[in-house]
C-alpha cells in the first residue's frame, strides 16, 4: 500500500486532535461566560438566544434571567423560605439596636412638620413640653419598633420579594452569575479544559487510522466536528454523572461536581450572600421594591399610633389653632417622612440583622445535607438545556480546526 504522507503527518493528528480537544473546550467555556453584553453587529437576533447574524453574547448572560429564576426557585424550595429567615429577627433586640437612631429622627422630623404646619405655635409652645415629647418617644419607641418589626415578620411576603431582588441583581449585573458558576465550578472547568486534551487525544488516535487507509478531504473537518462535540459532551457529563457512586474496575466514579458537595456548598452559601442576598440588599428591595407600597403603608399605619402618642399632650392646642383636618395632615406628613427618612438609618440594623438571619450557615448546612439528585438540582438545571449549545459551539470550532489542518498538514499531499 502506498503511503501518501511523511510518519510524521500520521503522528501529528492525535497532537492535533487533542489540541483541538483543548481549544474546543477552553473557547467554548470562555463563550459561555463571556461577552457579557452582545458584541458585534445586531442585525438579526432571536430572544434570549446568544447568537447574532454577526455577533455573539455569553450564553449564561444571556440567559441570566431564566437561569437566575429557575435557580433561585430551587433554591428557595431546598434551602430555606424567606419566612423561616426573618422569623429569626427578635424585635424587642431589633428595636433596642434601632432605638437611638429613630429617636434623633423623630426628634428632627417633628420639629421639621411642626415649624412647616404651625410655626408661631410650636415657637410658642414650652421647651419643657417639647421635652416631654422626646419622653415619650423614648417611653414608646421600643413598642413601636416591636410591633412594627411583628407585624412585618408575619407579612414578610407581602413586604419583599425575594426571587425577584435576586433575578434583577443578575440581570441589571450580569457578572454577579457568572461569578456564582464560575466560583462554584472551578474545579470542573480545570477539567473540562484538560479532559479536552485528553479526549481529543484518544479520538485522534481512531482518527489516525481512518486517515490512514482513507484521506478524503472531508475526513479531517469531520473528525474535527466529532472531537469538539465529544470532547465537550464527555466533559459535561463526567461533572454530573453518575449521580451516585459506582464501582468500576476496581475504581470509585462519581460526578466530579457531586464528589465536590461540602466545597461547593461552602463556596455557593458564601457568593449568593455575599454578592446578591446581602443584608443591605433586602432592606433595599424591602424599601424600593415591587412590594414597598405593602411596606410603606404598614410603616405608615404604626408611625401614626406612634406619632398619636407623642403628640398628645399638644394636641388640644393644635387642634385649636389649625383645625383638626390640617392637625390631620401634620401627622401624615410626619409618618410620610419617616417613611423617607427610615433607608437613611437602617443601616444600624444591619450587624444584628446579618448575626440573626444567619442565611450564609444556613444555606451552607442545608446543601450539604442534601442527596445528591437534590444537590444536582440546585444548580445543573438552571443551565442544563443549553449544554446543548456549548456542545454545538465545541463541534464547529472542531470543524473549523480540522479544515486548518487539512489545508496546513495535508495540503501538498
């Protein structure tokens, strides 16, 4: 039989198979995560789909939103409700820790509305009894906080949301998912990238022989396409599979991400508290989100028992002086500033409240509790139909590189 090419060109090609194993992988990883907006020219898109007619976009910042979702209904079905959490505030503690703070705001919103409502009475009106309001705030403020803290324990439904705080900080930042794949699947995107190489390698060696005895012109591209698309396929599937431990040969297999529970859930506890369901980042929501106007009307609704209660002492007079509609108005616009004003002080709940939820600990244990097909489930399915993309990706570049090859190796043949 007539050999058409140098021994070396034979030996190149599981080399080059296996770099193609490699490149596929690392570029369809990279691919993955990044760009994290579309980058190219949009003529022609489909929705939620990375790809343009020119251009390209990560596939997980693409589908930010549907990952970030299917993840966080997971996660809040397996790790904790929102109502167990907050159930851990104590309010009489709660209100110790806000009680100075509130009380310097009363003070100051108070004599704000009052100069605004009824200012030559409020000029008039003793120090001694203007004394005695700060007395009595200071005598009602802990009930107020309590009960307002109660209240808002039994209805923390109502007053925040927190699948839609988590679904918007991924897609308003994007790089805040990537960084909860990416730091939670270190590991296995080492193997991915190596397991290329090494996979590559072994098809190559059959993509060798073939060549050997048949060199079409389409061999090479082909082979290419069914290296990038095994080499990605295998890797992903080693990650998850099997799901349970399995004897093989003398060997223990299991999913690599699965053997990795305890890191993972430590890693996965700390990001997603750290980076989006921090203590500032509920209060946030809890002020500015879908369900402040519940919020807003119960701060409301006990910031006018409370502000009832200081103010009675005075109220014969200022009823007197402007009218019950108008005296009315004042309180309303009292517990309408308190309402502003309350974001610009509850950070001095923040420590006690971070101690007393505990989520971090809390989501930690709880994972790495759970079997495995329940750990599995937190995160794979939030990506897992669009592995079919990253195996896709890995197949074209293969394409791509077995034709280099073939014009670059093989082109004199």
């Amino acid at each position: 039989m007539e050999i058409k090419y140098e021994w070396w060109e034979y030996f190149m090609i599981p080399w080059v198979a296996g770099f193609v194993g490699y490149v596929t992988n690392v570029l369809a990883l990279e691919m993955t995560f990044y760009p994290l907006e579309f980058r190219g020219i949009e003529i022609f898109r489909i929705k939620n789909e990375p790809w343009g007619l020119f251009g390209w976009q990560g596939i997980i910042p693409t589908k930010a939103e549907k990952m970030a979702s299917t993840c966080f209904d997971l996660f809040t079905q397996k790790l904790f409700s929102i109502e167990e959490i907050f159930s851990r505030l104590d309010p009489v503690r709660f209100s110790q820790v806000m009680e100075d703070s509130v009380l310097l705001l009363m003070d100051k919103v108070i004599n704000q509305v009052a100069e605004e409502h009824m200012p030559s009475l409020w000029n008039k009106i003793p120090k001694e009894v203007k004394d005695d309001i700060i007395v009595t705030a200071d005598t009602e403020n802990a009930a107020f906080l309590a009960g307002f803290m109660k209240d808002m324990q039994e209805h923390v439904m109502d007053v925040v949301n927190i699948k839609h705080l988590a679904v918007t900080a991924c897609v308003e930042n994007k790089d805040l998912i990537v960084k909860v794949f990416q730091e939670c699947g270190e590991k296995e995107f080492v193997f991915i990238r190596q397991s290329g190489f090494y996979f590559g390698f072994a098809f190559g060696v059959i993509q060798m022989g073939v060549w050997f005895f048949y060199d079409a012109s389409w061999i090479l591209p082909t082979a290419g396409f069914i290296v990038g698309w095994f080499t990605n396929y295998l890797a992903l599937k080693c990650i998850f599979r099997p799901l349970h431990p399995r004897k093989f040969m003398g060997y223990t297999i299991h999913g690599i991400f699965l053997q990795r529970q305890a890191e993972v859930s430590e890693v996965f506890a700390r990001v997603i508290m750290t980076e989006i369901l921090h203590v500032k980042a509920i209060w946030d929501a809890i002020f500015m989100g879908p369900l402040s106007v519940n919020f807003n009307a119960m701060l409301r609704a006990h910031t006018l028992v409370f502000v009832e209660k200081l103010v009675a002492e005075i109220k014969p007079l200022a009823i007197a002086a402007m009218g019950a509609d108008r005296f009315a108005r004042m309180k309303e616009d009292i517990a309408q500033k308190v309402i502003e004003n309350l974001p610009t002080i509850i950070d001095n709940s923040y420590e006690y409240t971070q101690e007393a939820l505990n989520m971090e600990e809390t989501v930690r244990i709880r994972m790495q509790k759970l079997t495995p097909a329940e750990f599995e489930g937190v995160l794979h399915p939030a990506f897992e139909e669009d592995e079919i993309q990253l195996i896709l990706l890995g197949g074209i570049l293969g394409a791509i590189v077995g034709v280099i090859q073939l014009y670059a190796v093989f082109a004199t043949g």
